[in-house]
C-alpha cells in the first residue's frame, strides 16, 4: 500500500484519528490542515507528510475531505490557489 498516496485534508476531532487509521494500514498520506501546527503535531504522531498548501495533493490517487461543509470543500477545489 505505500504506492498509494491519499491525501487528507481537514484535521479537527473527526479527521485526525481518521488519519491516523489510514497511515496504520500502511498508505502514504499526505495531511493538509488550515492551522499547520495541528498538522505538523499529528504528521509527527502517525508518520505522515504534512504539506503546507493544498496544490502539493496534485499526485495523490486518492483526496479525502474531513471539513466542516461543502463550501469550505468547493473553495478547496476550485477557488484560486485551490486544488
């Protein structure tokens, strides 16, 4: 599984242990988080990348999305700088 990449965006109370079980079965995830430092603790926590803007999940198969609503979802995608 380490030739899949997943990205994961989203890091709250939900997204974090959600993360943390993808890496445990043995994916390589990238983490993006709108506060870094969450990001950066938790990537420490389970082994993962954290990336620092969301264009850097560009080469993953595979995008998973732990975010309070689909607006903040649609800006991620399509507003500028987005994925």
């Amino acid at each position: 599984m380490k030739n899949v990449k997943v990205g994961f965006v989203g890091l709250g109370t939900m997204g974090a242990p959600m993360a943390a079980n993808i890496a445990k079965s043995g994916f390589s995830l990238k983490l993006y988080d709108v506060n870094q430092e969450t990001a950066k603790t938790v990537g420490e926590h389970i082994g993962a990348t954290v990336i620092s803007d969301v264009a850097s999940l560009t080469d993953c198969q595979y995008v998973i999305f732990m975010l309070p609503n689909s607006e903040i979802v649609q800006s991620i995608l399509f507003d500028d700088e987005a994925l």
